[in-house]
C-alpha cells in the first residue's frame, strides 16, 4: 500500500513542476455533490503567490470550499510537518486519521516538505475557515476549509476570497520563518507596533514589561449558573463576597511585603452586580464589595505601594436582569432573533452586544467614568480576543464579523488613551494592534496533555505565535501554565466566579515552568487567598531573570537535541531549555536536567 502511496504522491509532485504553483478547489455542495478544480495562483512576487476567488463565483449552493496546495503533497515518512496558527505541528508518521480546528489565533498555516516549505495567510473571511489535516492511507491533505453555509446564515458573500502563498528558502524555511514571516508583514502594514517603539508613548507599558499579573478573581460573584435562565432583579442569584474592598488593601500589601517590587493588579468583580453580574452596565461599583468608597481606596493603596491597578470590563454579553437591558443593541440573526450565542454565565443567558451598537451609546463614557475611579495601566476588555468578533444583522447598526472587529479596535484605542494601555484574555490577533497583554494564547497545550488521546495526528506545539508577537504582546503561553506554582487545578468548571477554580493539588510540575520560559512568557495569577502569596513570589522569582526579554522579539525556535529546545532574541541572547534527565552542554555551559541556561551576546548594550 506505502508503494502505491508513493506513487501516486511523486505523480502528483510531478504535475505540480509542470503546471507552476497551483491550488486544488474542492467545492463541497448542499446536496452532496463534489466538485475539483485546478486553479493557478497569481504570481505577486518571487515568494508570494495568491489565490483569488471572486465572490461572485461563490454560489448559493455551496457548503464549503476547500483549498488544497497542490504544489506541497506529503506522504507518511517525509521530513516535515504541517503546522497550525497556534503552533499546533504534526509530523508526517501517520496511515490515517483526521484533525481540524474552527479558531485559530492567526490567519496563518503552513507546512514544510522535502520540496517546499511554505505558510499560508488567509487575507479575507479569517473567521470563517478551518484549518483541516486528513490522512488516508499515509497520504496527507492539509487544507483551509471555508465553511460558506454557516457564513450565509449571516451574510451573503460581501468580498473575494483571498489567500496568500509565501514561500520560504534557506534558513526560512521553517516555522521560525514562518513566524518571521507574518511578523513582518503585521509590521510593514502598520498593524502592530514593537514594544520598544510603544514605551515612549505609555509609560504604562514599560512598567508592565517587568511586572506580573495579579488578577483578583473575583472581590464579588454570583454563584454558578447551572440552567439557562433569563434572571429578573426577583429571581436573580444573590452575590457572595469572596474579598472586599478592604481585604484586598491588605492582599496587595501582603503582596508588597513578600518582596516583589512591580505588580499588576487586575480587579475583577469590583463591578455593579459582581463578575459578570448585570453587564453590559458596570456602574455603580458592587455594594456588596464595599462600594465606590472602599474600591477608591483599594486602588489608592495599590498605586501608593507602587503597584499598578487596573479594571476588568466586561463588553460584549448582556443580560436581560441588567437595569440598562434593550434589545436595541443585542446583535442581531438574519431573521431578526437576538444573538443569544453568548453563553451561560452568572448573569444567566448572556447575550451579544453589537460592539458598532455600544460604541455609539454607552461605552466612551463609560471608560471616562471608570478611570475617574482611580484606575490606571491596561484596561481588561474580557474575551475581545478569545473569540471571534460576533457578528450582527440589525438594520440600524449591521456589522460583518470584520467591522465588528474594527469597532473592539476603536474601543481598546480609547482605552489605550484614557488608561495608558489596554489587555484582553488570549492570542486572537485581530486586536492585536490595540492589545498591551493577554492572559494567555491557547488553551490547547492543555487540551493535549489532558486528551492526548483525542488528537493522534498531532505531534506537539511550537512557539509559532510567539516568534509573531513576543516583543510586541505580553502574555502566558497556555492555560496549562497560568498558576503554575500551585500545581493542577483540583477542578476543572472556568465558570465566572466559580472559587474552585483556585484550588490546586500543590504539585509543582518543573516541567511546566520550563514551558513558560521555553515559549517566552509570563507568569500569571487568578486569585483572592492569601495562601497563595508565596506561590505568587516564587512565580515572580522565576521571572525576574528573564523579564528584560519581554521588550525583545523571538527570533527563532528549534530542538537542538531530543526534548532540548534553544531560543534566540534579537538581541542576541540565547536560552537553552532542558527536559531531559540528563545535564546538556551548550556553548560550554552545563545546563542542568529540567532547567534552562541564558548565553547573552557579548556585544549587547
């Protein structure tokens, strides 16, 4: 079978050379029916060719369009791997099998065979594709699947479907280049901005390069909401303080007193009806909590220890048990039914706010009103990218998932200017031009170690978002390594305010704050008990020596050795991250078993 494989994948490698760089399309219609189509790629560059299909060409009756490289056929026993924009790899050593995923973090794919390595930028409908593997009979297909019939639920085609090709050589051909790659092109189209180039215009930030995240989680939360329910003000949940005001003054200052010297404290549930009690209305402050006078000084002893302090905002759900609930600016289906994709949360049914809708209500006052309390340093827009902009077919304030997405990026703009930065909760990166930190990328590294068994194809993950952004977003690579020093969660439920959460079995897993430094991040805390102040500390430790790497970018990544991985920064330094059991020499360095050894350049200022 391996023989006939072989085969069919050189013939198909052949055709490949004869017809240039091509692409199959495979149209997957509503009635079943499959159509294949070569298709030639515009030649834009040497090392840049695109795809285009118009969109008048995307009929009525299409499920999905597949968009298959011809020119990079892959069978079991190539040198290589496929890689997703999380960083997801999977080398090619199966017979069969099948991976795909809805979200990804960045537009971005690739792969790396004996005759071409390459990575894929999906120009338009970014929220609409998925990104797909199949083997059969060791054979691989690695390909973009555009899922029209879901987008039409919303929206007919309103652009061309656009995806470019750039092909790598040399010492690119890889996912460091591949990173390097989207990097470049995220920075000579004004995208985003380096650290460095940010500083000079937010302090903020440069505070923020050496400091950890401290969020409190939370001050104030309704209990856990088990059944979809729309609450009213009678039969709404009542909120349970977890730290008041005051307590939390004796928390920073506990935190202070252990000897870390810069924090950032992210307050959450400070807000009108606890976490993610009555939003979209924040205002007034949680009574229950304390009020407007305790958090005053709550945020004034923060900053007078020499902490910064900032708040957690909730922007996109709203609740039907909110003072300021209106169906005017809940997003809109095509049939004129409410978005009520939100999900379940302390407030009940939490249902989509049309960001282009709030922006042109409520929510620039709202950020003036919030930093009169005190607050300062990155504003928390929770989940603006964790996921996807919503999308909404209201006739009064219609937005495509992209102009949605534009309206977040006005929003955490005015964030920036009013509080000196601006933060959200993972790697989506189309905010990533308005985002300071994010509390994690993914969440997938753990997923894998938690379900290995679930995802046969994939071989591990590598930095690929982090070769992207570090430098330019501050963040914690996964939810694997966020409180990493106090060991596994006893309880798996994330729900808001869910205290449980916090527990840890106290295991420290060496390996896992390996991985932090490995992948360039930083620690991170959701918390309110004190027992967690020396775990905090130790966390900080860890840290410190690597912290001034924060403001460098992430040049490269690769295993030097089995499980030994080496990373380079722009300024030269190297760090060597061990997981063997085993002392590995590099450089003349001994870098010790489940440990990491720094070689900075000699010539760095």
């Amino acid at each position: 079978m391996l023989k006939i494989a072989a085969a069919i994948c050189a013939l198909l490698c052949a055709t490949c050379i004869l017809m240039g760089e091509a692409v199959t399309l495979r149209t997957v219609y509503l009635d079943g029916r499959t159509d294949m189509k070569s298709m030639n790629l515009e030649n834009v560059s040497d090392s840049l060719k695109r795809l285009i299909v118009r969109r008048e060409d995307i009929a009525e009756n299409i499920r999905f369009i597949d968009v298959i490289p011809s020119f990079a056929p892959a069978k079991k026993g190539d040198d290589g791997y496929w890689i997703h924009a999380r960083g997801t790899y999977g080398k090619f050593d199966k017979d069969s099998g099948r991976y795909s995923m809805r979200r990804q973090v960045i537009p971005v794919w690739g792969m790396k065979t004996p005759s071409v390595a390459f990575w894929a930028n999906v120009r338009t409908y970014r929220f609409d594709y998925l990104f797909c593997v199949s083997v059969k009979d060791g054979i691989y297909e690695v390909y973009a699947r555009f899922d029209i019939e879901n987008m039409r639920k919303w929206f007919d085609p309103y652009q061309d479907l656009i995806v470019d090709f750039n092909f790598l050589s040399g010492d690119d051909a890889n996912y460091s280049g591949m990173g390097r790659g989207y990097r470049k092109f995220q920075l000579d189209n004004g995208k985003v901005r380096t650290i460095k180039d940010r500083i000079s215009e937010y302090p903020e930030l440069d505070y923020l390069c050496d400091s950890m995240v401290v969020r409190i989680q939370t001050h104030a939360a309704k209990p856990i909401v088990e059944k979809m329910t729309d609450f009213t003000p009678e039969t709404e949940l009542p909120v349970v303080v977890h730290m008041p005001f005051g307590v939390a003054e004796e928390f920073v200052q506990a935190l202070k007193d252990s000897g870390i010297d810069k924090l950032t404290i992210c307050s959450a549930g400070w807000n009108y009806g606890g976490y993610d009690g009555r939003t979209p209305q924040h205002l007034p402050v949680c009574a229950e909590a304390e009020g407007e006078e305790g958090l005053r000084r709550f945020i004034k002893r923060t900053r007078d220890i020499g902490f910064q302090i900032t708040a957690h905002a909730t922007n996109t759900d709203s609740y039907k048990v909110s003072p300021m609930w209106s169906e005017s600016y809940v997003g809109k289906r095509r049939d004129g039914s409410l978005d009520s994709g939100g999900g379940l949360w302390a407030g009940g049914k939490a249902y989509n706010v049309c960001q282009k809708a709030s922006w042109n209500a409520w929510v620039p006052k709202e950020l003036e009103d919030m930093r009169a309390l005190g607050f300062g340093g990155p504003h928390y827009i929770d989940v603006y990218s964790a996921t996807y902009p919503n999308r909404c077919c209201d006739k009064n304030h219609p937005a495509t998932p992209e102009v949605m997405a534009e309206y977040q990026n006005k929003i955490l703009e005015r964030s920036k200017r009013i509080f000196g930065g601006a933060a959200s909760e993972a790697g989506f990166d189309h905010v990533a031009g308005n985002i300071d930190y994010i509390n994690y990328v993914d969440r997938v590294m753990k997923e894998y170690s938690e379900h290995p068994e679930r995802y046969p194809l994939v071989s591990g993950v590598y930095p690929l978002w982090e070769i992207v952004y570090h430098g330019i977003i501050l963040y914690n690579p996964d939810r694997l390594t966020q409180n990493h020093t106090r060991g596994k969660c006893l309880y798996k439920l994330e729900k808001s305010g869910d205290p449980r959460w916090m527990e840890g079995d106290g295991i420290e897993d060496p390996k896992v704050a390996l991985k932090i430094i490995e992948f360039g991040g930083r620690p991170i805390f959701y918390t309110y008990k004190f027992a967690d102040v020396p775990r905090i500390k130790k966390a900080f430790d860890e840290f410190v020596p690597v912290r001034r790497l924060q403001r460098e970018l992430m040049e490269s990544h690769e295993e030097i050795s089995k499980d030994v991985f080496l990373v380079k920064y722009s300024d030269g330094t190297e760090i060597v991250c061990n997981y063997t059991d085993t002392p590995f020499k590099y450089r003349g360095k001994s870098i010790k078993s489940l440990s990491y050894g720094i070689c900075e350049d000699s010539n760095r200022k």
